[in-house]
C-alpha cells in the first residue's frame, strides 16, 4: 500500500518552516523508463490521468547546473519553464533536467541552460502539459521517489513524483514600479499591499531569450531562484526580459545584466535587507508558465482562463493597465540598438495571479 498519505505532512511542515502555508493543487508522477507514463493526480494521489510519456529517462546528474540552482535545495524544483523543469539533487548545482521532446536533439545555437545527458526526455512539445500548459510546478515544490524524499540522482524505473502545492495567502497581482527606487509589491483582492522588494535598476529593453520563442507576449516564460522571466514575442520568434535579484545580477554568468537594459535588477526592502535569491515571494512558490493557445478550445475555456498569469503595463502618460507591447526578432540576428529601448515608455508592470 502506498505511503502517500506522509506526503501531506511533510509539505505542510516544509513550508511552515518558510512562514507560509500551502495548499496542494495537483502532484504530477513521472516513471523514469521508456515509456513510462506520466500522471496527474488532482485528489492528492486518490486517482491518476495519463498525460504523457517519458521517452527517454536518466540515472545522470549535472553537477555544474545553472548558476542560480545553488539557491535552490534539494530535492526540490529548481525551475520551472516553457521548455525545461530542473530538479536539485543533493548540493552545491547538482541537478537533473525533464525536458519537452523538441530537445530529443540539442538545438544549433540554442544559448539557454541545456544538459542532455542529464535529461529524461518526455513526449510534450515545449509549453504543453507540465511545461507550462497547466501542469508545470512551482520553484520549491518538493520531489519525491515513491514515498520518500528525493535526495540522490534517480534511477531507471525510479517513479518521480512532484507535489505540487502554492501558497495559502494568495495575492491578486505583484507590482512593479519601473524605475530606480521602485516599489515591488503584492497586492491581495481585499485591497492590502505588502511591501517585498525595490527596483534597483528598470528594465528599457528587449534581449533574444531564446526559451520565449515557445510562449506568446505577456506570459511567464521561466521561473527559478534567479530569475523571472517574461516574454514580449509571438510566432517563431524570440524576445522578452528578465527580472533578477541583485546578488545574481553579479554572477559571472550575468555579465550583461550590469551593463544591458533588458534585465530588472531587485534587492530587498530596506526594512529586511535579506537576500532574494531563492525567496518567495518573487523567486520561490508564487509564480510559473501557465498558458496554452489551445484553452479558447477547450470545453472549459472560462476557467482554464482564469488560471493564467498575465503580464501587463502601464506606459508614460497613461492610467490604464495595457498588454504586453510586443517586440520580437529572429533567434540569429545581432540585436538591434532599438531592442535595446523597446520598453522605455514602461512605468510599470504588473503580473496578474490566477483566480482559479
């Protein structure tokens, strides 16, 4: 008999430790064989719906993950985007990746984190299913093998299983003033704004993030504990830009992000002054990709609707909230001096939460 009824009690204990409650949405099981199946389960593992297969499994790990996973902890999500979901394993960067079959063979001049020897590989095309189409994790979801923690690298036949669970206190919006000194802020429906970070430099651009070429303007395109991730493209092109906390904005990695305009640079409010790597509310439980094209079609298109983060601005001169301007270009092309101040009439942003 399955030990799941435990999981419950540990998430609850996880994330009261971090000052939050939770509540669990959905958990998604991955057999790690070829053609294992993958499952969702929306009554805490009662009963399970096949979604897809995994193509290929693992038993590897990359022990040079992206930079950023070293704020995530084991045996957690590390991230959660379009066309990858991360996994922490052990310490350090040590992690292992799930990716869309559009990986099956590395990409030419794809420029994003990418591991294939440290990858299971499922049938989902990026932005469908647990990449973004309805089913994608959280940063800091826990992962389990079977019934237990995952702690060590899996193993071919392993059955992944990952809890997911968001905060109880759910906000309305998160705010963006953009500009230097700018306020960040949650915003809850009964109107209470809570103070939890400040722009320390405003986005004006527009970068060839390669991963939004797979999500439309306006939409999350990545998530994990360095990064937010937002794009500004449609059709088979590339653009958006990228909110990141200050400590990462220093990364060797992130030599653009000091110079360039295509990245939000975020420190603490002054009142705390703790880190944000790896910190709800903006780089841990609160946000993920949650769109598909194909929800207008669905049965229940309303409330598939209402589960979607949503983007949005305000530009220079005007009181109403806009969609996302959208500025795209070709994964191959040097960026032109234009991109580079695609967004400088943004006052502010604004990412809409789900309802549902």
């Amino acid at each position: 008999m399955s030990k799941f009824w435990i999981i419950p009690l540990l998430l609850l204990f996880a994330c009261t430790a971090f000052g939050l409650d939770s509540v669990e949405s959905f958990r998604v099981r991955l057999n790690n064989s070829v053609n294992g199946s993958i499952e969702v389960s929306s009554n805490q593992g009662n009963n399970w719906e096949t979604i897809g297969l995994v193509l290929l499994p693992t038993d590897k790990v990359n022990k040079k993950g992206f930079t950023a996973s070293q704020w995530a902890l084991s045996g957690e999500v590390a991230a959660s985007a379009v066309n990858a979901i991360h996994i922490k394993v052990d310490n350090a960067q040590t992690i292992f990746s799930i990716l869309p079959k559009d990986f099956m063979s590395a990409l030419k001049n794809y420029n994003s984190y990418l591991s294939p020897d440290s990858s299971l590989y499922t049938n989902f095309q990026a932005g469908e299913g647990i990449f973004g189409g309805g089913y994608a994790p959280f940063v800091g979801n826990k992962v389990y093998i079977s019934d237990k923690p995952l702690n060590k690298p899996v193993s071919i036949g392993d059955v992944i299983t990952i809890i997911v669970t968001k905060p109880q206190k759910w906000p309305k919006a998160m705010l963006f003033d953009n500009k230097f000194g700018g306020r960040v802020s949650l915003v809850y429906s009964n109107g209470d704004e809570e103070i939890v970070g400040e722009v320390l430099r405003p986005v004006l651009g527009v970068g060839r993030f390669a991963g939004s070429r797979w999500i439309t303007a306006g939409r999350i395109r990545a998530s994990h504990p360095g990064v937010i991730d937002i794009s500004t493209s449609v059709g088979d092109r590339v653009g958006g830009f990228q909110i990141i906390p200050s400590n990462h904005a220093q990364s060797p990695e992130m030599g653009g992000a000091r110079t360039a305009t295509q990245w939000m640079v975020v420190g603490p409010p002054k009142v705390t002054g703790a880190s944000l790597e790896g910190a709800a509310p903006l780089f841990k439980y609160f946000l993920k990709p949650q769109y598909n094209a194909d929800d207008i079609n669905a049965p229940d298109w309303d409330n598939r609707f209402l589960s979607r983060f949503l983007v949005e601005v305000q530009l220079k001169g005007k009181d109403k909230w806009q969609p996302m301007p959208i500025y795209t270009l070709n994964a191959d092309e040097d960026l032109p001096e234009e991109a580079n101040r695609a967004l400088e009439k943004v006052t502010q942003i604004r990412i809409l939460f789900p309802v549902n």
